[in-house]
C-alpha cells in the first residue's frame, strides 16, 4: 500500500503549506504529494491529472476535507467513484471519511445517493424558475435578429427569396421560414376578420 497525498487551495494567493505539513505528518512522501492553485469547480487541475494517472491498486489517496477534492458533489463523487473503480481508497483525514472497506463501500454510495439527490433538486429548482418566468411572459431562446420587415418589403418589391438572402446575408431558408410565416398570420388575419 502506497499513500498518495493531495491538496488544493483555489487561488495562487493562498497558502498550501498547512494542508501539506498535515499529509506529510500523515505519512505522505514529498514525491507522492500533489498540489493544485485552481478552482474546485473544474475537473481539469494539473496535480489532480497525474495523482490520476499515478495511482494503482491498493494505493491510499489522503486529502485534509472534502471539498479540497471539488467543490462540486456531483464532480467530487465522480472522482471518488473513479478510484474505487481502481481499488484506490481515499481518505478525508479533518472530515473522518474513508472508502476502505466494507464501511467505505457503503460510504460512497451515500455519497453517490447524495450527488444524485442534489442534481434533481438543481434540476427541479431551474424548471419551476423557468416556470415561474414565463409565467411572467420571459421569453427564452434567441433573440430574432433579422428585420422581419425588410425581408416583407423586398419580397413585395418582386425580389425572389434567393436575392433577398443574398441583400440580407442570410439563408435562403430563413427567407421561406419568414414568409411562410407571414403567410400564416396573414391567413389567421383573414379567419378573424370574416368570423367577426
């Protein structure tokens, strides 16, 4: 069994030297230490990529709290599933967590329940503000950003649909979307006005 250490501050202005003192106290060697200055938030940490790459079956990875792993549970168990996977245990020395063991086992599928848990509460979260904003008439997607009105005039003006996407640098598809459009509206028009 090897013992792998990690550790991570979020940005270069603040200090390793305190979690690094606490896993070489645990028995980490300096070669099997990693350290990121980066966010939690992304995957992509270059300490993090070699430990990945470094360790093997049996190995022990220990990191002083959770959220030096990610700050995002979904990413953090993904990590942790990750090297379970690869008969790697990791340990949480301030937070008293391990996934050795048959308790380790049962520890990451909490962890894994939790994650799932949190992402349908966003997921919920975000459909009832979508919800509640179009409800309030917010209008998603992207903005139209053709003149609706100049493609109208030039067709009255005779122009085929090929010039007018040629005048407007758009595509000629767009151009029969518009009008067939304009077609449709100018039908429901003629619905409303004769049922009145």
């Amino acid at each position: 069994m090897r013992l792998f250490g990690y550790a991570r501050v979020s940005t270069g202005q603040q200090s390793l030297d305190l979690q690094v003192k606490t896993l070489k106290s645990a028995g980490v060697k300096p070669h099997r230490l990693f350290t990121d200055k980066e966010s939690g938030s992304t995957m992509h940490r270059d300490g993090l990529q070699v430990l990945r790459h470094k360790v093997e079956e049996g190995d022990v990875i220990l990191i002083t709290k959770l959220d030096r792993l990610g700050r995002d549970t979904a990413d953090m168990i993904h990590l942790i599933k990750e090297f379970d996977e690869l008969g790697v245990a990791v340990r949480f020395l301030d937070d008293g967590i391990s996934t050795e063991g048959a308790m380790g086992k049962m520890v990451v599928t909490i962890l894994s329940a939790v994650a799932q848990a949190e992402r349908q509460r966003i997921l919920e979260r975000t459909n009832e503000g979508r919800l509640e904003a179009k409800a309030k008439g917010v209008q998603f997607g992207r903005k139209r950003s053709i003149d609706r009105k100049k493609v109208l005039a030039l067709k009255e003006q005779g122009l085929g649909a090929t010039d007018i996407a040629r005048q407007m640098s758009i595509g000629r598809s767009t151009v029969y979307v518009i009008l067939q459009d304009e077609k449709k509206r100018t039908m429901q028009r003629g619905k409303l006005s004769g049922g009145t």
